[in-house]
C-alpha cells in the first residue's frame, strides 16, 4: 500500500527534475531544505531522521539534488522526505514538505480492532514493515 | 544547455550583446578598474567567446558545454577578487551559469581538520557554488607537499571530480601568487588540464595607483587638495620600495589612516567654524605625518 504523506503524495512520485524545480521555488523563497529518512512509515512518527543539516545559504537547487543523491546512495530503500523551512518572522515552520524517496514495495498496514467496553471497538493500525526491527526493514 | 534542433537560420551579435546586457559589465569594468590592460583585454577575448559559443548553440552547432575554469595569478592588491566578481556577472549574463553569485573561500573553508570532516566541509561549499562562482583565494595552499597526510589532497580530489562532471553547474577560479600557483599546478597536472583561461595581473605603475587613490576617495566623499596629491604622489614612490607592498590594498589601507589624521587634525581646534570643504579635503599634513618619510617603515603592516 503506498503511504501518502506530504505534499503531491497522491501524483505520481515526482521525477528528479521536477524535485529540482521544486527545489529551485524553495530556494527562490529563501527557505531552508533538508532531507530526512525513516523506515517507519506509521503516518504518526514525526521521528524521522535528519540527512546532515538543513542547508541554508544555496542559490542553486543543484546543489540540494547532490545531496539528495548521496541520501539515496545510503538509504535509498527507505523513505525520504524533503522539507522546506521558512524562517521568516510570523512563518517560522515549514513550508512545504514531500516524499522524495520510498522503498521497492510498500507491504502496508495491519487493522487491528480491540473488543472495547460496552461493545465500543478500537482500532489501530501498524506496518507490516514494522515487525522487523529498526535498520533491517524492506531489505 | 543542450543540443536543439535549429531553430533559427541567422544571428545578428549586435542583438545578442544587447539583449545580454554584457557591454555594460564591461564597460563598468573599464570605468571602474584602472590599469589592468591585459587583464581587461583578456576578458573580452572570453566574453566574444561566449557570445560566439551562445549564437552556435542558438544556431544548433553545439559541442560541448566550454570549459570556463580560470587561474588568477598576480600580487596581492591588485584586483583579482573584483575581477572575479565581475567575472561572476558576465557568466551569468551570457547564461554559462544559472544564478551568478560568487562564493569566495580559501583553505580553512575546504579543508578539515581531522579524518572524514574535510569530505562535507568542501561539499558544503560547492553546493552554496552551484550555479555560480567558486573563487578559491591562495589556492597554492591547498596542496601541502611536506605533508603526505594533509587533508588537502582529498579536497583537491573532490574538486576535481566536480570540475569535470558538473562544468554547466559550476565554474572555479583559482587565485594566487604567480610563482607559488606555478608549484601548485606542477604537482597537480589535473588541475592545469583542467583549467582553460590563465590570467596573470600585472603590478600596478605609479601613476595608476595615485588614480585609484583618486577614484577612492571620491567614492568616499573626499579628495586631496594639490599639495596633498603632489605628497601622495611621494608616499607611494617611497612605499612601493618598503617590504609587504601590497597595491591597492596598501594604498586603501593608507587613505584609511590619512582619514583618520584629518579627522584628529579637525577635532584639535574645536571652536573653527567647518564647511564642507574643509571636512571633504585632506591636507598634506595628513599625509606627511606617516613613519613611511620620517623612518621609512610602513605604519601598519602591509
């Protein structure tokens, strides 16, 4: 099942040349991109990690498809996602966030529902991806 | 940029200088640089490359992006980081590079300090380059030969591959003492194959730094009365022969501390009713008093 996270994540996944053109409106606003990765595709984790540090002071969206290039070449079978900060006084969040990179095949998510008090029912969702423990998943 | 099927049948230049907007970069390069005639004249010679290269790929008779890497070489002070600004601009202009900045670095920026931190540190610095100018200031220094464990070479390596792949993303100007820039290119022969435009700057005559006095302090609001140029005029002939010259930064440098004598020369009489004049001139006075006549020693430094 293919997660839909972010921005554009109901397109089809984004060409690098249309990343970079995304990149380059990022950058003309004067936000700061960086690359984060994980491997738990639960829509609640926020913990994802951090590729380097955001990169302030580019010109050029080539110089963020270099770094994205060298994310893949290390965790190109996970999720990649990039944001763009805006650090402007009132703003202060981000902007604008996408996945860049997603794993060969996505197995999806397990629906599990808990027979609750007074016939309530519960429900909750993990990834099938999950069951293997952090770093070995979708190998 | 990449080949197209022809679009156009003919090109006139006069369009493409114009609608590049490149005559005015030069121009101002001309007004605002004194001297420098070689360095001028070779600037042209690659600007009308570049023109003649956009008309072909205009024309569909493209081969491959040019190699614009360049090499200053020449004393300090005598304009090699303004040139490469302007340099930064015609590019730009004439669309060899997308954006146009210039990123100016030197060793520290490139080089870490221990294993594995010099990697990041220079890719950090060519991802702020990308699509603009890397000016790599004293880039002799980057190679350390009485060292084989310097660092440096990992960052030589990593600009090399750069320069090679990405020359339509990039362009890389090396700048330094012609001597030490000509040991640097010996023992790294990737470097000077690499590299298609040399260009040496030449020492400033006397003549041409009192103009570029000239032309500073106007740009500061000030100027020399006659006898105070006809000092200056003495100042550098005595300071061109004194140790650690350094062109026009010497002769900025040597401004900076005539101003600050008029100024201490003004507050001395408190009760004098100023004009304009008065506060926008420098006196001989001002000049004389530097230990370049009295001792023949630079005051500060170079």
């Amino acid at each position: 099942m293919r997660i839909t996270q972010g921005a554009f994540s109901f397109l089809p996944d984004l060409t690098d040349r249309q990343i970079q053109a995304q990149v380059q409106y990022c950058l003309d606003k004067g936000w700061a991109v960086n690359f984060e990765y994980t491997d738990d595709p639960h829509p609640r984790n926020v913990y994802w990690e951090m590729w380097g540090m955001p990169m302030f002071d580019l010109k050029d969206a080539k110089g963020v498809m270099m770094e994205l290039a060298e994310c893949r070449k290390h965790h190109g079978d996970v999720y990649i996602r990039l944001s763009a900060f805006d650090s402007s006084h009132g703003w202060e969040s981000v902007r604008l966030s996408f996945i860049v990179n997603r794993p060969a095949t996505e197995p999806g998510f397990r629906l599990a529902r808990a027979e609750l008090a007074g016939r309530r029912i519960g429900y909750s969702t993990s990834a099938y991806a999950a069951n293997q423990p952090e770093g070995q998943r979708y190998k | 940029m990449t080949s197209a099927e022809p679009s156009l049948k003919s090109v006139r230049l006069r369009d493409e200088i114009e609608g590049s907007g490149i005559n005015e970069v030069l121009e101002q390069l001309d007004r605002e640089l004194i001297g420098l005639k070689p360095v001028k004249t070779r600037i042209r010679e690659i600007a009308s490359l570049l023109l003649v290269e956009r008309v072909r790929q205009k024309l569909g008779l493209t081969g491959e992006v040019p190699t614009l890497h360049m090499s200053f070489t020449g004393n300090p002070g005598t304009g090699k980081t303004t040139v490469a600004m302007r340099m930064a601009d015609i590019l730009h202009r004439l669309g060899f590079v997308r954006r146009g900045q210039l990123i100016s670095v030197t060793r520290d920026d490139l080089v870490g300090q221990y294993i594995g931190h010099t990697a990041p540190k220079t890719r950090e610095v060519l991802k702020r380059a990308m699509g603009g100018v890397l000016f790599i200031d004293e880039a002799y220094y980057l190679y350390r030969p009485e060292n084989e464990r310097d660092y440096g070479q990992e960052a030589i390596e990593i600009l090399l591959q750069v320069m090679e792949n990405q020359r339509e993303d990039l362009v890389v100007i090396l700048a330094g003492y012609a001597s030490r820039m000509e040991t640097f290119f010996t023992s790294n022969p990737g470097f000077r194959s690499r590299i298609a435009h040399h260009i040496d700057f030449p020492d400033y005559g006397e003549d041409e730094l009192a103009s570029i006095a000239g032309l500073m302090l106007q740009q500061q609001n000030y100027s020399f009365s006659p006898e105070a140029e006809a000092a200056f005029g003495r100042y550098i002939a005595l300071r061109r022969q004194q140790p650690l010259f350094s062109n026009a930064r010497s002769i900025r440098n040597a401004l900076d501390r005539a101003r600050l004598r008029q100024a201490n020369r003004l507050v001395a009489d408190l009760d004098r009713a100023l004009t304009a004049k008065d506060i926008m001139t420098i006196e001989p006075a001002d000049i004389l008093a530097s230990r370049v006549f009295t001792q023949g020693t630079p005051d500060h430094g170079p």
